[in-house]
C-alpha cells in the first residue's frame, strides 16, 4: 500500500464549534484541530500520507484518524492546522494529491 496515490480535492474541517471540545473520533483519538490529521474514507487509521497542494507544490504529512469527507469529489479532510501549512483556508479547498508514506 505504500506509494498508493490519489487526486482530487482537500477540504478542512473543525472551525470553533463545529466539533465539540472531548470528542472521540472512530480511531478512538479526541479531535484535535492543531494537530497534522485527516479523514479519509477508507485508509486504515493510523495510516500516514503526504499531501501535496496541487496548486503551489506545498506539501504536509498527516495520520489518518478520522471518516470522511462525505462530499462528493473530496479526497480528504484535514484538520484545520494541516491545511493552514499548505493553503490559506479563506479558499476552503484546494486541488490535492496523496502519496502513502
């Protein structure tokens, strides 16, 4: 599995409010919006990817602990900390790929 890519979109999630403070993820984590997460919807937890921001090249490294996105075209959700090293998020996703490291 790893080298596996995938292309599509990345999206954030866990804005203030948006989870509750406590909150267990499928993975058994409590949500943590600083910390270099994603959701994907069928990568085994625990699994690490480089993302690249297919629009500047920048690229972040993240475990996945969580389910989702539940969007149609969305690859990925990051949490809110992983997507502000590689986009700004005033744009809300950007174009992506995955590598599995």
């Amino acid at each position: 599995m790893i080298g596996k890519t995938e292309r599509g979109i990345c999206s954030y999630y866990g804005e203030p409010g948006e989870i509750p403070p406590g909150f267990v993820l499928p993975s058994n984590e409590v949500f943590d919006p600083h910390a270099m997460r994603a959701a994907h919807k069928t990568l085994p937890f625990g699994t690490r990817v480089r993302v690249t921001n297919e629009r500047n090249g920048k690229t972040v490294t993240v475990k996945i602990n969580d389910r989702g996105p539940f969007t149609p075209g969305r690859i990925l959700d990051l949490t809110k900390a992983a997507f502000q090293r590689v986009e700004s998020t005033q744009k809300g996703v950007f174009p992506c790929s995955y590598k599995i490291v």
